[in-house]
C-alpha cells in the first residue's frame, strides 16, 4: 500500500502544479514564481496548447485521473485488483512519455525550460516507477 | 498486504495537509489584490475589434499613414518609441504631413509584452492611451527585468490620471485580450514577424528606424500622392 500512497500524494502534487499553471493561462494569478521568466515564455508560446487543448489543463485532468485512480486503489474491497495498478502504470507511461515531448519542444524549440514543468516532470516519472513497483510486488500480496 | 488502519490514518492525514495547503496557496493567488496576467493566443471573437484597427495619431487628412506593429518588450521598439518617436511627431505628425497608426504584436518570447499592451489598453478606455503608452515604453528598463509587470504597469496608469478602479477591472476582465490577438494576427497576415515592423501606405518598409529617414519616406509618399 506504500506504492499506492506515495502515489496518491504524488499525484495531488502534481494536479496542485498543473492547477496553478493552468491559473496562469487563465489569467487569474498574475505572473508565475519562476525565477528566470523562462516559465511565462514556455506557458505563453503557441506550443502550450496540444490539439487545441491547454497543456496545463491536461496536466490537471490527468492528475486528477491519477489521484482519483490511487485513492480508488487504496480501499480495501480493490486493493487486490491488478487491473488498477496496471492502468496506473499504463496512465503515468503515457504521461512521462507526453513530459518526454514536452521537455523537447523546451530544450530545442522554445529555448526555454519551466521550473514547474521541471517539477511535473519529476512527479509523473516517480508516478510512473512507484506504479511499477506496485505491479511488481502485487502478486506477493495476493498469496500472502 | 493490507495497510494498518494506524498507518492508513497517517497517509489520509498527510494527504489532507497537504491538500488543505495546497488548497491554501492557490485561494491566495487567486484573491491577492493587484496582480493580473492576460492570456495570450486567444481565439478572437467578432466582438472583440468592433472596427479597431491600432491606436491612431494625427490628421485624419494627413497624406501618408504609417502603422506600426509593436512589441512593449522589444528593446528596439523602446529606443524607437523613446529617441525617435518625438522628433517624428514633432516634424511630421503634430504637422498633418503624416498620420502614426500603432498596433500590438507582442512576441511570444516577451513574458509581460501582452500585458503592457493590455495596460495600454484599459489605459485607452480613459482616454490615456498616449500617455501610458510613452511611460511604459519608457520604463522598459524597470519592469522587464522584475517578476511581477502589473503593478509597475498600474503605478504608470495612476501617475497618468488613470481612475484605478476602473483599471483593476480592466485588467482583472482581461478584456483586451482579444482585440490584441486581432492585432497580432493582422500582423502575421501581413507577413510581420518581427518587431517593430513599419508599413507605409499600406507596403512594407525596409529602411533605417531613424527620424530622418522616416521623414524622407514621409516627404517622397507624399510627393507621390500629389501628383
């Protein structure tokens, strides 16, 4: 259960990242704590926005997805239920591979890096290996 | 194997500080007085120009009309707006020999140049478009370089006679927003990618940004639209 927790508090972090750079695109939190101002130049050039949708908003609908996942798997009727984890693990794979992608329109076209993209980046891989680890050992779980 | 009900009550406690904080900062961001961002590449709907088409000076019977595409953050348009724009107005607008059309083309790479435009903008609505237009302009230097534009930009509007609270709602609403991607996208039609980006009489002009050379543009269209 430890993966599923880490995991659940994992995914509130990086839901409360999203959150708050989604806030930004809106408009409602004036300029992001970034340091260098390279976040406003990434969350503000054309490539914040994915098939029409705001990156920042997928971030929050993902997380969101994720925390609800992890909390689902704590209870104790679904703790022994392998599907979850591996939904888990399949959710988190796609987003680390959406963060690879995102990492590359930072370094080579919009010169630009986000700390809290930075910092999302590492949220959904820790996601990605706990949910792994998870899968790994819930066969111990269910003979014991 | 199942977690303890001592240990699933320690992660929900942990979970619920950290959403209540979490919860917390957010609430903070959202309800601080004073802080604004207005978000870029919007989608411009019909009501947002309503006619507009930059910000005019000048005779409206003026002979040539130069429209400016602009960035508030471009260091060149600063030294521009700053050390060229008064000889030309002087020499050439406030005369009725030439009439300045200016609109915004923040560049996506300037983190606060919608911003500016926006304060601009709201500014226009009082009437003090000019005014904190020249202040903004000439503050580059100030608020480029902090991390937090808006109430520098706000400290301008109150120094140049500017009703704050109408301001605030201004710039809160975010009501601009759109009338400046029109601006933008007016721009790229024409082909502007750069800034500032001059088209006089409606073609492209490639010369010198300095006040003389405009004003030998200036005295050569309007020789041509005399004859």
């Amino acid at each position: 259960m430890i993966y599923r927790m880490s995991a659940a508090l994992l995914s509130l972090a990086g839901l409360f990242i999203s959150a708050y750079l989604y806030l930004y695109k809106l408009g409602k939190i004036g300029s992001l704590a970034c340091g260098t101002g390279a976040c406003e130049t990434v969350q503000l050039s054309p490539w914040s926005s994915f098939a029409g949708v705001d990156v920042a908003l997928i971030g929050v609908l993902g997380y969101a997805g994720l925390l609800a996942l992890t909390l689902a798997a704590l209870q104790p009727g679904l703790a022994a239920r392998r599907w979850l984890p591996r939904l888990l693990a399949a959710l988190a794979g796609v987003g680390v591979l959406f963060t690879v992608y995102l990492t590359y329109l930072e370094l080579f076209v919009i010169h630009a890096i986000c700390r809290w993209c930075v910092a999302s980046g590492f949220v959904i891989l820790a996601i990605f290996i706990v949910a792994l680890l998870d899968l790994r050992r819930l066969p111990r779980d269910r003979t014991s | 194997m199942a977690a303890t009900q001592a240990g699933m009550k320690r992660f929900y406690s942990l979970f619920a500080v950290i959403a209540l904080a979490g919860l917390g900062v957010l609430g903070y961001l959202l309800t601080r007085p004073a802080t604004v961002s207005i978000p870029a590449n919007v989608t411009v709907q019909a009501s947002d120009t309503s006619g507009f088409k930059g910000y005019v000076k000048g005779s409206a019977t003026a002979p040539v009309e130069i429209t400016e595409y602009a960035d508030y953050q471009c260091p060149f348009c600063q030294t521009f707006a700053t050390l060229q724009m008064p000889t030309i107005e002087e020499r050439l607008i406030n005369t009725g020999r030439l009439r300045w059309r200016y609109r915004d083309f923040p560049l996506d790479q300037h983190p606060f140049a919608v911003l500016a435009a926006h304060s601009a903008a709201c500014a226009d609505e009082q009437g003090k478009y000019w005014d904190q237009h020249q202040r903004i302009y000439e503050g580059q230097g100030d608020w480029a370089a902090s991390g937090n534009a808006a109430p520098i930009f706000r400290k301008y509007a109150g120094a140049a006679g500017v009703d704050l609270g109408r301001y605030d709602a201004c710039m809160r609403a975010g009501k601009y927003a759109g009338r400046i991607q029109a601006d933008k996208n007016a721009g790229v039609a024409l082909g502007v990618s750069s800034t500032p980006t001059l088209m006089a009489n409606g073609r492209l002009y490639r010369g010198r940004f300095d006040s003389d050379a405009i004003t030998r543009l200036v005295d050569s269209l309007a020789r041509q639209s005399n004859k």
